[in-house]
C-alpha cells in the first residue's frame, strides 16, 4: 500500500511518498503568489511579442501570455491561467507561463490538495513523535540539492540548467553492466525528485543495438510516471520530455542554497524541544534572509510557545546553523 506523509512545514510544504515502507516521491512547495492552476483577472498585457504577449499579474510578477488573443491591445485587462510557475534557475528566473481563459476565478491547487487522491494522506510534524527524517527525508534532501545519487555500482549527478535536467552516469562497472544498473535509477530519481520538461540523461556509450535497447526496456519497466522518450543513440543520449507545470525539488533546492538553509534551520528550531528563549545561530547570509523574512520566525516562535532570537556568526558554514535552548536561570 502507498501513501503520503505530508508536513506543513515553516515557508514551505512538503510530502513523501510510501510504497512498503521505501519513499518513492517526493515533492516541496514554497509559497507562490500564482500556483498552476490559478486563473487570475486583471493580468494586464504589457507587450506583445509576435504570438505571444508579456502579463503583469494582480501580484506584481510578470509571465508570458500563448497564445496571444486575437484583437488584443497592450495595456487591456484579461483573465488567464497559470499553465507554468515561475521556476528559478541559476543565476535568473524564467518566466511562468499563462494562457488567455474564460474560467471562473480561482487559486491553484496547494501540495497537500494535489496528493489527495487516490493514496492515504498522513499529517506528520516537525517535532512530532514521527517526522519525515525518519522516513528518509534527510539523505534524499541532500541528494537533490547536491545532484548526486548514489546506486549500486555508480552513482548519478543531476544538475538543472537553463535549457534541460542532465543526468550524468558515472561508476566502477563496465560500461554495459552501469548502463543497465543505471537505467531503472534514471527513472526513479525522475519519479522520485519530479523531474520535468527536456531530460538529457547521458549513458555510456555502447556499440551493440541491442545493448541500447535493453536500456529503453529497464527504463521503461521502472518508469512509473507519463513521458516521452527517444532510442539510445549511439552516444548513449536519452532524452526524455515531460510536461513542465512547477518546478521539480532539484530545480527548487539547487542554486537556492541560503533560502533551504534558512528553512532548514527553522525546522531544526522547531524540533529542538526545552524551554526558555530560542538562539537561532547561523551564517550572516542565513540570518540575514531570516530578518528580510520575519514573519517566519514569528510564525516558529508561535509553534513553539517561547520567544526566538537570532546571531550571526561569521565562523559558520551556511548549512552550519544551529538551535540553542537558552535557559533562564
């Protein structure tokens, strides 16, 4: 039997998949002023851009409108979907995606309405007597925001670029005994992290046609998710294409380091049990984040019934950060 755990968690929600006690998915979302889903009036068309247009939302955030409606003017008011959230990227965001619509107004659908289906959802918290780092959640956490996964024999490096996810396979073994112990961990850490749109996923290269093919095979058994997928090529370049609404867990960890620290560090907050006052020590870049974004540690304090404050410490690495019950005496 499967099931989710999920965990309201401070500045963000997460989930985890069960399926016989393994975590098979997992999935992270941080507050978003558009979710996918939402259809929003009032977006209002600032450019046009031959086919398509550029929006500025209710919100302030601006995303590119296709198709763009017939006898449109810059400057109108539309209504419009939200097909594709914001995604941040290294080193810039790329624009969400929205389309012209006639749908009554709505939000998005949140993480926890999303897994709602078909399989049990559990509540978990942080400081509960379960939690998700007893199912694992640490270690896959650090292998998403690293990008590097280890299998039996190898290990795959992920990496999220601006036009694709690459999968690099690298390990001890032959070339054809990694190939195919790779291929069935490719389609788990897709599942796994929600890896969408183009993945460049790179084999090693093997001469025999029928070696390739058997590479599709064990990929395609694991493979519990919709895709689309080309042959092997005699380079050992897979590519698979799936549709791209919000951004994966690696694409929301990688390049985002200070922002997961500071969570990072208010679910440690949360956890850490005592009493007195809260000393949340960290590196400036953490802590400074932290002061920009207040009302998360308000919203701590509040969950642990004790008041929270913070120091910056130079000498601190930014994954460094740590919670300290200071007692009064």
């Amino acid at each position: 039997m499967a099931e989710w755990l999920y965990e309201d968690g401070i500045g963000e929600a997460r989930a985890l998949m069960l399926e016989g006690g393994r975590p098979v998915e997992m999935r992270i979302e941080r507050p978003s002023p558009a979710r996918a889903g939402a259809v929003r009036d009032h977006a209002k068309l600032v450019k046009k851009l031959g086919a398509r247009g550029l929006v500025e939302m209710e919100c302030g955030q601006q995303m590119l409108l296709a198709p763009l409606p017939k006898g449109a003017s810059e400057g109108q008011q539309l209504r419009v979907e939200v097909t594709r959230e914001l995604m941040r990227e290294r080193g810039r965001l790329k624009l969400g995606l929205v389309r012209p619509t006639e749908e009554p107004r709505r939000d998005g659908p949140t993480l926890r309405e999303r897994i709602m289906g078909d399989h049990a959802v559990r509540v978990v918290r942080a400081a509960g007597a379960e939690t998700l780092d007893d199912h694992g959640w640490h270690d896959l956490f650090e292998q998403a925001r690293q990008g590097l996964v280890p299998f039996a024999g190898g290990s795959l490096r992920i990496e999220s670029t601006s036009a694709f996810i690459a999968i690099d396979i690298d390990g001890d073994l032959s070339p054809r005994e990694l190939a195919f112990a790779a291929a069935p961990e490719v389609a788990r850490a897709i599942r796994l992290f929600d890896l969408q749109g183009s993945i460049a996923v790179d084999f090693p290269t093997l001469p025999a046609k029928a070696d390739r093919a058997r590479i599709v095979e064990l990929f395609d058994e694991a493979a519990a998710f919709d895709c689309e997928r080309t042959a092997v090529n005699g380079f050992g370049l897979l590519q698979i294409v799936r549709r791209r609404v919000r951004p994966s867990v690696v694409e929301e960890l990688q390049g985002n380091d200070v922002a997961s620290a500071a969570l990072a560090l208010l679910r440690i907050g949360e956890r850490s049990g005592g009493r007195g006052q809260l000393m949340l020590s960290a590196a400036p870049a953490v802590i400074d984040r932290l002061e920009r974004r207040f009302h998360l540690v308000e919203e701590l304090a509040q969950r642990i019934g004790r008041p929270v404050v913070m120091e910056s410490d130079p000498a601190r690495g930014l994954w460094q950060g740590e919670a300290v019950n200071e007692v009064e005496t």
